[in-house]
C-alpha cells in the first residue's frame, strides 16, 4: 500500500506522524511512503533523512492525498478542527486515515469525517488491554507530558529542586504534589523525583499506591466509601459530591505544604474535575507554582486559564496545552512506533484487512463507508448501534 504522510497543519504542532527510522519498518511491511515536503522539519528530521530511509517526498499537499491508500497525521479532524477541514476536500472515499481525531469532544467532527466516506481509525480510542499498550498513544504522549510538566515547573519556580550541602549552608528540597497518577502523573513523579524533590502523590484509586511509592513518592491516602474508584479502561471515576467534599477537606491542607503541584487528573470527553480551589490557591505559600495538564479540559484548578500564565496571590498557575509538542523530537519518534505497530496489525501481506473480530481494529474504527460506526461517539450524536464502545479512552 502507498502511505501518505502530509505537514501537520495545527498551529503549533511541531510533531510529524513518522519518523525516519519508522518509514524503515514500514517499508518492511511491504509499504511505500511519500511524506510532504518538510513536514518532519519542526521536530529536527529533514526530508533527506526520509529519503535515505526509502521515503519519497512530495512537494504537492493534494498530490500525496490523491496518490495514498493511507494517510498518517498526528493531528486529524476533531484534533484540528480548523486547518483540518481543508484535508477534508483532499480525501477520496474509502481512503484510510489513521490519526487522533479527539471524536469524544468533538463528535460532529467525526460526522464530517464520514462525509468523505473515508474510513478513519483514532487512536485514542485504543482499547486499554496488554497487547495495544505498544498502540496506545494516549499513553506515550502523556509520558512526554509529565516529563515536560516537571521542566516547565523546575523553570518557574523560584526555589532549586534538589537539596544541596554547600559552604553557603544547605538548601532544602522543594516539595512537590502530583495529582492523578495515570501515565502522565507517574512520569511526572519520576522526573521531580531524580531532580531531587519530595514527592507526594494523590490519586482516587487506592491501586496506585504501590506504583507511587515505588518510585519514591509519599502516597496522599484518603479513605473511599463510595465503591470502585476506576472504570473498565483503568481511569477514574466521578465519584459524587459527598466524595468531592471530603476530597477538598484533604487537598486543602496539603496543598498548602507544596511548592509545585503538578495536576493530571482527567476523564476522557467530560470537563475536567477542579481539585484545587480558588481557596486552596490563596493558601499556597508565595512563589508557589501549578502546572495544570488537564488545562485544555477545563483545569483541575478553579484558576487556570488555557495557555496562559497567571499569578494570583504569588502562586504562579500554567495552564499549557499539547506538551507533546514541545518535545517534538521524541515524541514523533514514539507516536510513529505506535502507528507503525497499529499498521501491522491493520495489514496483511502488505494489504488492508480490516478484521471486526480484532478488538484493537474494532475500537478504533471510527468511520466507514460514509457512517459514524463507533458506538459510543454515535451515542454522543444522539445515535445508536455500531461498533463496541469499550475503548481505551
């Protein structure tokens, strides 16, 4: 099959879907690639990299959608809900696109998708079990996340992370919280932790604590009586009002020990859960810094604004979005391996087989022959039936 991989559009977005090294194991799969002329170059890989590696580049946008079976974007439609719409006019029926169309936000996007009946797979849709974690790129780009969370937070504050003995006398460890200890928040723990910090670490689910303290972090342990804290893909659950208060009572006075308090906390198509108040805010001590990654949601705190800096009563709260993107390097590099593998699995001999008793292929289904088939994202248009909705998201 010919593969097609078009300049990301999105202002901002550095990443590129593959990677030199990736068109190799492609190439291997019994593919061609053509990659649109520098659209590796933000992420530091020239188009002479591609060639070397088989790819061929194309200097016509139009021309590399017309001539691909499939087509390879970080960013699709959804994901990009602006430039994204003039891909729309470039993709021909039952052409295959594979990229991250964020449907669970955005489920009028996926419509629009099946409007040019090309068969579309998101991959944040990937099912949460052992075999797709090679796949899941929710998981690789949020470990880059909690990695460049930890930097962003280590340059604003006024205070060293590490503790130092030195003929001035000691500096004392700065003291950090990670909220949410999904990929993104164990990450971040890990990265604060070899800069040096304390670390505490809070989740909902009481199953994490062994995860957290194994890589050196203090569990923030708060008692449930409200049943389960996660659900089938392994995220948390809302778990009510009476939960929300108890939660705030125990927040309130941590939060107010910390220098950095670093907040992951997010449930897939639904706005953030806001954890740290207003009120908690005021209480942190001045030169305090927030780093929120679920700022693009809404913000686990009251006080976030999206991509911007703020400071409120001497507490510095960044709010940035697409992290991923900042490290753009090696996070193409680790989003392409998950294409690559995805591809793999989507192929057979060297063509499509779109096998509906595969589940990673069935939940990732988003559109086919001009309809919306992925269960859930129809239930969010008010739809019913299609596809298994029990996705990794």
């Amino acid at each position: 099959m010919k593969i097609g991989v078009p300049r990301e559009t999105f202002p901002g977005e550095r990443r590129v879907a593959l990677s030199p090294d990736a068109v190799s194991l492609v190439s291997k799969q019994g593919h061609t690639v053509a990659v649109e002329a520098g659209a590796g170059a933000d992420a530091g890989y020239a188009d002479d990299a591609y060639q070397a590696k088989g790819a061929t580049i194309a200097t016509d946008r139009a021309e590399l959608f017309r001539a691909a079976d499939v087509i390879l974007q970080v960013r699709g439609l959804g994901s990009n809900a602006d430039a994204g719409r003039a891909d729309l006019e470039l993709m021909r029926a039952d052409q295959v696109v594979i990229a991250s169309f964020d449907p669970l936000s955005a489920p009028q996007s996926a419509k629009q998708l099946a409007g040019s009946k090309v068969t579309s797979f998101a991959m944040e849709l990937m099912p949460r079990i052992t075999r797709a974690q090679s796949m899941d790129v929710l998981s690789s780009m949020a470990t880059v996340a909690g990695y460049k969370a930890v930097l962003l937070a280590a340059n604003t504050s006024p205070r060293m992370f590490p503790m130092f003995m030195t003929a001035a006398g000691t500096v004392t460890p700065a003291h950090v919280l990670i909220v949410g200890a999904g990929v993104a928040g164990l990450q971040a723990i890990s990265t604060a932790r070899r800069l040096g910090a304390v670390v505490h670490a809070y989740d909902v689910r009481p199953a994490v604590k062994e995860q957290i303290e194994s890589l050196g972090a203090k569990f923030v342990e708060m008692e449930l009586e409200t049943g389960e804290a996660e659900d089938k893909g392994g995220y948390a659950k809302d778990l009510g009002d009476d939960f929300i208060r108890k939660q705030r009572e125990l927040m309130t006075k941590v939060v107010a020990t910390q220098h950095v308090v670093i907040t992951t906390a997010a449930i897939p198509g639904k706005k953030s859960p806001v954890i740290v108040t207003a009120d908690m805010v005021k209480g942190m001590m001045p030169g305090s810094v927030i780093v929120d990654l679920a700022a693009e949601r809404g913000g686990n705190c009251e006080l976030t604004k999206l991509d911007e800096t703020v400071e409120v009563h001497g507490v510095t709260i960044l709010g940035p979005s697409n992290l991923a993107a900042t490290v753009p390097f090696h996070a193409s590099q680790m989003y392409a391996r998950n294409l690559v593998t995805f591809l793999k699995e989507l192929t057979k001999d060297g063509e499509l087989n779109i096998d509906m008793e595969n589940e990673v292929i069935r939940d990732t289904l988003l559109t086919r022959g001009g309809e919306v088939v992925h269960a859930r994202v129809k239930e969010l248009l008010g739809e019913t039936g299609g596809a298994p909705a029990e996705s990794g998201t």
